[in-house]
C-alpha cells in the first residue's frame, strides 16, 4: 500500500518525531501552519474519520491524550487547536487519518 502517513510510521520515511508509541506517532509537519504545527496519527492504516467505528475508535481517545501531553511540554497555557480533515470537502490531502495539533499564535473562527 503507497501511503505516505504508514510510511513514516515503519520509519521508511524520516520525520521529526515528537512522540511514539506502540499505537501512535506525533511528528513535525513539513509546511508549519503555526509556531508549534505537530501531526498524530494512528499507527495502524485508517483513511479517515469517516472510517471511524467501535472497533477502531480507542486510538482517537489515545490520540487527544497525546495531543495534551505536547501541548503542556510545548507550553501552549495560551490555547491551542486540533484539527481533523475529512474527506475532499474537509481538505484532506493525506488519506491516512491525522489530526494536527496547532498552537503559539491566535486561530481564527470559523475556519476558511
Ligand atoms: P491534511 O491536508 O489535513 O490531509 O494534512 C496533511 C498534512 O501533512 C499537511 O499539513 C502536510 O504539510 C503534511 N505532510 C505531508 N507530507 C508530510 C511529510 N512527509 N512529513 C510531514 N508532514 C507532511
Ligand atoms: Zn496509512
């Protein structure tokens, strides 16, 4: 399977790591939309939210846990965003589920 996110998570392909475990990796994103712009990802194949079910859906909760330990190591007392997108209309470009953590500088509302 040709999918990038699977291969950053066998180490095949390099990334800045920020986080690993059995289950989840968190790494630094090529093109930062903020100071602190950090992608989780489960290390099993899953395409999107829309394939979120019973079965799967533990690795999300594992996600945000995650998600708030590097945001307290990261010193983000201010506030900072997790961003999920699914599917063409969500602007997913990436088809292996992720959410970015955004953080060091004031996000807009509603997004565009
Ligand atoms: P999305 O548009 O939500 O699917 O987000 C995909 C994200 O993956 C974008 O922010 C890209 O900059 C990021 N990205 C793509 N390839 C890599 C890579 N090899 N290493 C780190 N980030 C990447
Ligand atoms: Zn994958």
């Amino acid at each position: 399977m040709d999918c990038i996110f699977c291969k950053i998570a066998k180490g095949e392909i390099p990334c800045k790591k920020a986080y690993e475990d059995d289950r989840v990796l968190a790494f630094y994103d090529l093109d930062p939309q903020a100071p602190a712009h950090i992608l989780l990802i489960p290390k099993e194949h899953i395409v999107s939210a829309w394939e979120i079910t019973p079965e799967n859906s533990a690795v999300v909760g594992h996600i945000f846990e995650v998600a708030a330990k590097l945001a307290r190591e990261l010193h983000l007392e201010g506030g900072f965003r997790l961003v999920n997108n699914c599917g063409e209309d969500g602007g997913q470009t990436v088809q292996h589920l992720h959410v970015h953590l955004l953080g060091g500088r004031s996000m807009q509302w509603p997004p565009g």
